[in-house]
C-alpha cells in the first residue's frame, strides 16, 4: 500500500512498518548487478520517524547513481560489497521484497581481520592489510580522491616526523591505529570512508580483547579514534578531502581524569616496601630504584628508565638529576631538573649512580651509559618490564589489591592502583601541603603556566623552592625498613 502526498520511495507493509523503497534508473542497473529497485526496512511504524530516514537513504542511492554513471563500478569496490547489502523476502501476499542495508553483520569476519594484524604487529613486520579492494581506473573522475589511506598515512607520518612532533613510541601507537582501520576496511580512497566505517570500527574496539582481560578500556579506544580523526585533520588541511568520518566519535566517559588512577594509601606503602618482599637485587637495579625514584620525585617510570650517569650531577652544592630532551618523552614540559632529596641519598642513590661511573671508566669497551642497562631500549614503554614486575608479581606478593570497589555515600566507584600511583601519591601530598600548583608541575613535569619566573628552574637559587617542596614527601615509617643500597 503506497502512502499518498509523499515521495515514492516511501512504503507501508502489512505489518504497518514503513520500507524506505527505490527504483533503480534502466542506465545504471547494469552497474549494480541488474537490480530493479531496492527495498530498506525501516524498522518503524511512526511516519516521522520514517520520513527522514527514507529521504537520507535516498540522498545516498543518488549519489550512488550518479557515480555509476560517471563509470564508477561499486562491484568492484569493497564498499558496495560490505556496506549495501541486500535481501530478498517473499510477504504473504507473494510480493517479493528486497531490503538492503549499509551495515556489514558479519563482525566475527573483522575481528579476525583484527586479530591477524595484531599477530602481524607482534612479529614487528607492520604492514598495511590488502583484501580483495580494487578502486576506479581513474578516481578523481568518480568522485574519489586520488589519495588512498595508506598514501594518506605515508604523508601525515612523515609530516610529523620532520615536524620532531612524535616520538618512536608515538610513531607506532599512530601506525598501529592506522593499520587496524585499513585491515577492516581495505586501503582505498579516503573519501570512500563513511561514517558508517567508522562507527563499524568503533564497535569492533569495544569488542576487542584486552592483554590483562576483558575488553578495551573506553580512554584506549577514544585515544584511537582520536589518532584516526587527527589523521583526518591533516588530510582536510591539507585540502585532501572535505569530510572527517571520525569527527565526534568519542564514547563517552564519565570518570575525571584523575580518576583513571589513585594513589596509593599508607599502608600499601608499608606492604609495598615491606623489607620481606622489597629487596635489592644487583642484576636488576631498576625494580628497586624506580619504585623509590617515583616516590621520591614524582617522576614517570619511562623518564626514570632512560637516566644516564650524565643525567645526575650538582648544581651549586645540589644534587640534582635532569630529564632532558634527548629522552622519549611526553611533552616539553617533561624537561626539568629535580633536586635529589635526603632520603634519596640515605638510601644510597648517589652511591649506585658513583658505581655505574667506575664501571664505565673501568671497562672501555662499555658503552651503555644508563642507569639501568638491564632493560631494553628498544621497548615502546621504557620502563614496561619494571612495570609488569610491580603490578603483577610484587602487589600480588604483598597481597595489595590492585582493582576494588569503594563507596562515598550513594556513588560506588572503581578504584585502580599501580606503578603510577606512586606518582599520584607525590602528587597528592603536593596538594594536601599546600605547594604551589607551578612549583608542583616544575617537579612532576607537568604544565607550568605562563609566568615566566616559574617556567624554568635551572640554578642553585631557584631550585631551594623544589629542594622545600620535596621536603613535604613524607612518608612516615613505609620507607624507614628500606634496604641502604650497598
């Protein structure tokens, strides 16, 4: 039964849902593999609701024509292919109908797409996916940009390279996004990337298996779709395409920042640093230092696993140790000189830095000159290996329960520790003392205004305020059982 005063490609069933329904022209139906017409279910009986949903998917059909009759052949094109894809009913009256849709249900199919590329980044040969995606001789002709995604890929990477905005680690977080959209979707022009590609990817992100169980946490995958709009960016700014599928895609989330980790109380400090559990191993140095170094400066263990001897030095009678930029950093305000405070040196820091020295001196042909040579300087995350050690092996020795529930009144929230909460821990106390939030972001590394007297403290006079602050990192009786480095 055809509604009246509306266009034609609005139907009503028997079943009184609304079916989006169009007539495909004679000149291009040789292009779409012969069909007459299609038919859409639009899942709804409120002609509202319909109407608009029919006028979209026709705007799409258009289009489609109209490329198909500049000699675009979607059978060719893994977009036609996954996106619309038609099936054939036969109603109770022997009317036979032919719905189609742009979503492609076959998700187990991409997520082993998904988990062949990740077998494929494990091995280190990172190379984009190619499955069964010709385009158009000639792409520009058919409403395409010339510019495939991977071509798009080699110039933003390289863009970014020359501009020294990212960093190794950041270069392969990027690529590896990059690839996961190329391996579901095919490398093929930028513009051929709907927001239906997108919202495909998004999905299969939320359904993708995390190393440490269960799935991807919502920051993971926002920090990826976030790479890919990004991505995007470039490419409109760069007068490549017009359109940014990703744009606004974030889920989400609704946890503060300063949620996502917390500190770590007094008494898991105690356990932590527990003697019986907490013990100076020579071969591995780096499981002892980092811990105390975190705890004692606020560093990030990445910063910490990329000292050198040169890196630790005085300043006017203070011991200092620098984050430079020649380290792997997470932005310019990471660069920074930190006083080294008492109970560092009580605890043999010093010590430890003087004996890697007469290593060097002693053996000519040692050329390592870090703190920590024990871990590799290859790893993506510089300290990963120091990390893993804490957060599995260590808390669950001391019997600290790293993942709980806690309860403020009516709001139960999860709380998370690790590594890092020896950092919020510093960062805590910062605040609950009273230090002033531009002497804080000097020793954390974090943004630190726009007052020029606070931006940078490089000279004896100017570090007193760090060497006070520090002094506030008291951590009562959980650090005095600390084994004194030999």
């Amino acid at each position: 039964m055809r509604i009246p005063n509306v266009p034609t490609y609005l139907v009503k069933g028997l079943n009184s849902r609304y079916y989006f329904r169009i007539i495909v022209p004679a000149d291009v139906r040789n292009a779409l593999g012969g069909q007459r017409e299609y038919r859409r279910a639009l899942k709804t009986t409120d002609f509202r609701k319909a109407l608009p949903m029919a006028w979209r998917a026709a705007a799409e059909c258009h289009r489609l024509f109209e490329r198909c009759r500049m000699g675009y052949d979607p059978l060719k094109e893994s977009l036609f292919n996954t996106q619309l894809l038609i099936k054939r009913k036969t109603l109770s009256d022997g009317t036979v109908l032919e719905e189609f849709s742009f979503d492609d249900p076959d998700v187990e199919k991409d997520l082993k797409r998904l988990d062949a590329y990740e077998k494929q980044q494990a091995t280190k040969n990172l190379q984009f996916p190619k499955h069964s995606v010709r385009e158009p001789v000639d792409r520009r002709q058919n409403g395409y940009s010339s510019v495939t995604l991977s071509e798009l890929v080699e110039k933003y990477t390289a863009e970014r390279i020359s501009r020294k905005a990212w960093t190794e680690n950041t270069k392969t977080e990027n690529v590896s996004a990059f690839a996961k959209l190329v391996s579901i979707v095919g490398d093929r022009s930028i513009d051929a990337i709907t927001r239906e590609d997108a919202t495909r990817l998004l999905t299969l992100l939320q359904k993708m298996p995390s190393k440490r169980g269960g799935t991807l946490s919502a920051n993971v995958i926002n920090k990826k779709i976030g790479m890919l709009s990004s991505l995007y960016i470039y490419a409109i700014d760069n007068h490549l395409t017009e359109y940014n599928p990703f744009k606004s895609l974030q889920i989400t989330v609704d946890d503060r920042p300063e949620d996502a980790q917390d500190a770590y109380t007094l008494d898991e400090l105690r356990a932590l640093f527990n003697p019986g559990y907490f013990k100076i191993d020579r071969a591995r140095p780096s499981r002892f230092w980092i811990p105390i170094l975190m705890a004692l400066t606020g560093c990030r263990p990445g910063e910490l696993a990329q000292l050198e001897v040169d890196d630790i030095f005085d300043i006017d009678g203070i011991s200092c140790l620098h984050i430079n930029d020649l380290m792997q950093r997470k932005s310019r305000n990471a660069i920074r000189t930190i006083p080294i405070s008492v109970e560092l040196t009580r605890l043999g820091f010093l010590r430890f830095v003087d004996q890697r020295r007469q290593e060097l001196e002693s053996d000519k042909k040692l050329k390592d000159k870090r703190l920590f040579r024990e871990l590799s300087p290859n790893r993506p995350k510089k300290a990963g290996a120091v990390s893993s050690w804490w957060n599995e092996t260590h808390h669950k020795h001391c019997q600290v329960v790293r993942t709980s529930l806690i309860t403020r009144g009516r709001v139960t929230k999860k709380r998370h520790v690790s590594l890092y909460s020896l950092r919020h821990f510093v960062q805590t106390k910062f605040r609950a003392e009273g230090i002033a939030e531009t002497i804080s972001a000097e020793i954390v590394g974090h943004d630190k205004g726009e007052t020029t007297g606070y931006k940078t403290y490089a000279k004896g006079g100017q570090l007193k305020p760090l060497v006070e602050a520090i002094k506030v990192l008291d951590y009562e009786d959980a650090l005095a059982n600390v084994p004194v480095w030999p």
